[in-house]
C-alpha cells in the first residue's frame, strides 16, 4: 500500500511523487519520503464515497464525502512514520493530472504541513483525497480539457520530512538556458507561492550576473508545533535581501541540473534550512513568464508582469467569497492576492490584478494557462481602483490604466 519515495513511478504515485524519486535517485538534495499510490486511493473507495464522487471545497477542509483509510493502511502509515521519530512531515497531492506538460494544477490539491502522529498524517491524507474533486479543482480541470484532456481522476499522497525553512521560493529555468528566474520570501514557501507577499526578484544569467529587485516582505509563516503561524516581519528584515548573489548562483546550477534530468525547463519549488539547500518539487513550465518590460509613463498603476495580453473591462474589487457572485464575465478581478478556491473566477474574469505576488505564483501560473492577463503586487489596488471602473490591463508590461467613463470589455488580446 505504500512505497518509498525511491521506488515511486507515475503510472501509480502521480507525476509530483515519480519526480521527486528520481531527483532523490540522481542524488539531487530531495527529502526522504514516502508515497500512498493510487491504487490505495482506488481500493478505499465505497460506494458511498466513489472515486469519481463532487466534493465542495467545505467538505475538503472538513474531511467528509471521501473514502476512509482502513486499518491495514493506517498500520502502514504509523510504520512508515515510525523511521522519523515523530518529527514533522508535509503531506502532499500527487494526483494523475498534476504536474504534467500540459497541465500543473498549480494550487488547486491540499498540502498539509507539520503533521506528526498517525492521526494526524491519516487525516491529511484523507484531506488530499478529498481536495481531487473540491470545487476548484473541478473548475481548473473543465477549463483546461480542451488544450490538456485528463484520463479518469485519481489522487496519490506524498509524506515527506517536512524543511523548517528560513528562506523558500520557486524558480524558473528557463527555456534558452541563458536566464533563471528566482522569488524568495522568509520562512515556508507559502507566501511566496500563494502570493500572499512582495518576494524578492531575481534573474541569473548564464555569465554568473545577478539582477534582483527586492520586495516588500511583510509576512513569514513558520512551523509552531504542529501548527503553522503567520507572523509580522521585523521592520529591517523586510527589505534584507533573502539572498546573496553565490546562493543565487548555486540554485540556478541545480536548476540547470533538474531541467537537463528532466528533459524541459522546469518550475522547482526550493527551501533552505541550516542544512543546506533542498528541492520540494519540480514540474514542466506549462506556460513562459512574461520578460521584464518597461511600463509606460502614462500608467498611473504599475506591477508585475505575471501573464501577457492586454484586457479592457469593469473593475471588480473581491475581498473574499461573498463577493464572488458580483463577478461577471468580462470584468477585471482586483484582490489582494487570490486564493487557489477562487480558481473558477479566472474561468470569468477578463483579467487579474492583485495587490501582492510574484510572476511564479500559482495563481500566476494559472492566468497564464487559462491565458489571461494578470499584473501583479500592484501597491494598494484594492483602494486606489474604484469599483466598476474602466480598466485597461498589460500583462507584458506589468501596467493598469484607469479610465474616466467605465466600459463593458469587448477586446482582449
């Protein structure tokens, strides 16, 4: 029922898994795991909770509506945890549609952090398998079928000795081999790839040049426990640089190193601890991160390029779910930093703006898959855009321009 993370294969522990064991057998620095496959998944399944069953995005968070481990994998389970001596693990989807070419589902399955005990883990599992068929991931699915059809869905769940980080990010390699793209943040990566903070920007050249824009790290989350706790930056550390130019360096050569194993360039999630650093994950670029462009001097709004086209249309300020039903297609979504279950407003939307994150975000990533434009960690969009004003949008250059009369969108390259 369960497999080393050495011994995982994608046909029954999911592209995500099958990755990481061959990263771990390359001698890339992977933290040892364990995988439950597919097919422990397939085999808990009852009739009252079928593989294939709709589970909303409340029942995720709750655990209902999916099936239940039996005892010979919870056995299982504590065996495999009892090589760790209690120590915390971060438990992970690895679903047969994830991190494929086509497709990265990039936020829409459940991680689980800082889980300990067989309850716990067995619970975050459960979690996982409940996240295959939650609201949001549904959406994503049906709005990727055409370019990326999926075969029938199945969810694989990957325990991992989970990395206290002192500093996390994502990083891009990149398709011509000349520029790697790096966004870091204090503590775990769930700032930095929920885009809930202002990460640090670098862009490494192949001569060994380091170009970096720091950003407005104000948040960290770390482990507490078994808990996970956002807290405040102190005020100097926001804008320390999280990196030096030779560790920026060393993450581009093992980024080089995993896109040469791997066959394509790849987006890697990565995080350092006083061991060193480790890789988290690594998945195809499904879709190139807009170059850095020049805003115009006319826009009164500039950001992050995160997804190019240019989209013309309403603003739609959303602050949370209630505000989602105001949303109509053809408006610009204006948030602070989108959630992974607001994946089926940019089935909608014309556009996104957020007030934080980084073109590596997930909510990045799926802009640009969906094909939207998106600029980025624009300071203070939800208050200096009024509600239903006239937008114009340049995901390439990172621009908003705010218009005088609002206008139903008509146009969108």
């Amino acid at each position: 029922m369960i497999r080393w993370l050495e011994d995982a294969v994608a046909q029954d522990c999911g592209g995500k898994a099958a990755t990481m064991g061959a990263l771990r057998r390359s001698g890339f620095p992977v933290p040892e795991g364990f995988v439950i496959p597919f097919s422990a998944y397939l085999a808990a399944a009852t009739p009252s909770a079928p593989p294939d069953a709709d589970v909303h995005d409340d029942a995720v968070r709750s655990g209902a509506g999916v099936p239940v481990i039996p005892p010979e994998l919870t056995e299982s389970i504590a065996r495999h945890l009892s090589r760790w001596s209690g120590a915390p693990v971060a438990v992970r989807s690895s679903a047969r549609d994830e991190d494929t070419r086509g497709a990265s589902a990039a936020g829409q399955y459940a991680t689980v952090l800082g889980a300990r005990d067989v309850a716990s883990v067995s619970a975050a599992v459960r979690t996982c398998w409940s996240s295959l068929h939650s609201d949001r991931a549904r959406s994503y699915r049906h709005g990727r079928a055409r370019r990326a059809p999926a075969g029938p869905g199945a969810m694989a769940v990957l325990v991992q000795r989970l990395v206290d980080a002192r500093v996390s990010g994502v990083m891009f390699t990149s398709s011509r081999g000349h520029v790697t793209r790096i966004e870091s943040a204090w503590g775990l990566g769930i700032g930095t790839v929920g885009g809930t903070v202002d990460p640090d920007r670098y862009e490494v050249h192949d001569d060994g040049t380091v170009m970096r824009t720091i950003g407005r790290k104000l948040t960290r989350s770390d482990r507490s426990g078994d808990t996970i706790r956002t807290r405040r930056v102190p005020e100097p550390q926001r804008v320390a640089p999280t990196l030096d130019d030779a560790l920026a360096n060393t993450l581009r050569g093992l980024g080089e190193g995993i896109a040469d194993l791997l066959g394509a360039p790849q987006d890697i999630e990565w995080a350092m601890d006083g061991g060193g650093i480790w890789i988290l994950q690594a998945r195809p670029v499904t879709a190139e991160v807009p170059s850095p462009a020049s805003a115009t001097a006319s826009s009164p709004l500039r950001g992050i390029a995160g997804s190019r086209g240019i989209a013309r249309g309403p603003a739609r300020i959303v602050t949370g779910p209630a505000d989602f039903a105001r949303v109509r297609r053809g408006d610009i979504l204006v948030c602070r930093y989108t959630d992974p279950s607001w994946t089926p407003l940019l089935r909608v939307a014309a556009g996104v703006v957020t007030e934080t994150g980084g073109a590596l975000s997930h909510a990045a990533i799926v802009a640009r898959e969906h094909g939207i434009p998106a600029v980025l960690g624009v300071p203070g969009a939800t208050g200096r855009i009024i509600e239903s004003a006239a937008l114009t949008i340049d995901g390439a250059r990172g621009t908003v321009d705010i218009h005088l009369a609002p206008r139903h969108p008509k146009e969108q390259k």
